[in-house]
C-alpha cells in the first residue's frame, strides 16, 4: 500500500513539503471538486490548499451538506466562478470591476466533462456570474492526460486569475506546481500532450 505524506498527503516518494511557500490571498478561493478527482496523486488543487492555508478550500461535490452550506452562506454579488461558457466573461476585461468587488472566487476541479456534470447537477452555480479566460499563458502541467491544448491545471487558472484581478505574485503556487512534476515519476507516455 502506497504511504501519503501526513502534510502534504502526496505520496512520500513525492513528497513537496520543503517546495511550499504559503502567501496570502485576497480573496476566499472555494475549489468544487469531483469526487474522482479527490484521491488522485497528480491533482494540483491540494497544492493550492497548502500554498493558501486561511482561504483555500476544497469541497467534494459529493458532499451535499457542505455544497448546501456554501450555496446559503455565498454571497453572490461579490463571487465569481472559472468556467467557461457561452454566458460567461472575459476575465481580463473585466479585472478592475472585480478587483474591487470580489470577496469570493470559485473553481471546479475536474476534466472538463466532470466539468460540465458539476455545473449541470448543481444549477444554482448557474445565478454566480462567471468568466473565462482571454489571453492564459500556456500550461506548464505536463503530467496529466489531456486532449486540449489550452487548458489549464486548476492551479494554474487559481495563479493567473489572482495574478490578473489583483497583480499579485503568485509564485508560490507555480513553485509548488514545478516541485510536483519535477519529484513525479512516470513514463513520458502519461505525460500531458503525448503523442506517440
């Protein structure tokens, strides 16, 4: 049986405690998180947890108190959530009107089908206003499937939102991204745009 890291909870062949750097951010970060997603090693939304100690937090959406918790405790005036959709905004756009709004930023973790199935079995998410983004940077998370090329870990989408609302570094957490790839072990056939 594998052994976690009673701090980090990675593997400990993979350990990245000594690559974490906490900092604070300025607004409260809520990852909605699929169940699938929650045990898996390579998942980045724990590092963002570790990075954001007092206002990270992670819900599996299989929860449905905690879900219902945080529908009646949202604030929906001042939260915004990551996802990409015909309604949604351009996030770059619209930084200097969030910047002085926002108090709650929401994300979903998961393959973007998992994606849509959180947002389809929770249609309350539906009434927060959503943006998607313009001009990301390419990703840098290479250990992990995909099909699209311009997407992004959560950590990363977490790290440039911060970065655009607010310019603030967000170092911490692409050090902490860079750390787990550089200690993951693994075949270059699993690695992110594979191709044989």
């Amino acid at each position: 049986m594998r052994a976690y890291c009673d701090s980090c909870h990675y593997p400990k062949s993979t350990c990245i405690c000594n690559s974490i750097t906490t900092f604070a951010s300025p607004v409260r970060i809520f990852i909605l998180q699929h169940k699938r997603e929650a045990s898996h090693a390579k998942n980045t939304a724990r590092l963002i947890r570790l990075c954001i100690p007092d206002k990270a937090h992670i819900i599996n959406v299989s929860d449905d108190e905690a879900m219902a918790r945080l529908q009646e405790t949202l604030d929906i005036e001042s939260t915004a959530i990551l996802y990409p959709s015909e309604r949604s905004e351009i996030l770059e756009m619209k930084a200097a009107k969030l910047r002085s709004e926002l108090t709650t930023l929401i994300l979903i973790d998961g393959s973007w089908k998992q994606a849509y199935g959180i947002m389809s079995s929770h249609t309350w998410l539906a009434n927060i206003p959503a943006y998607k983004f313009d001009q990301a940077p390419l990703s840098d998370y290479r250990i992990r499937h995909t099909q699209v090329a311009n997407s992004l870990s959560t950590l990363e989408a977490t790290a440039y939102a911060l970065n655009i609302i607010y310019g603030c570094s967000t170092q911490p957490l692409l050090s902490a991204q860079a750390a787990l790839q550089q200690h993951w072990q693994a075949p270059s056939c699993h690695h992110r745009f594979h191709r044989d």
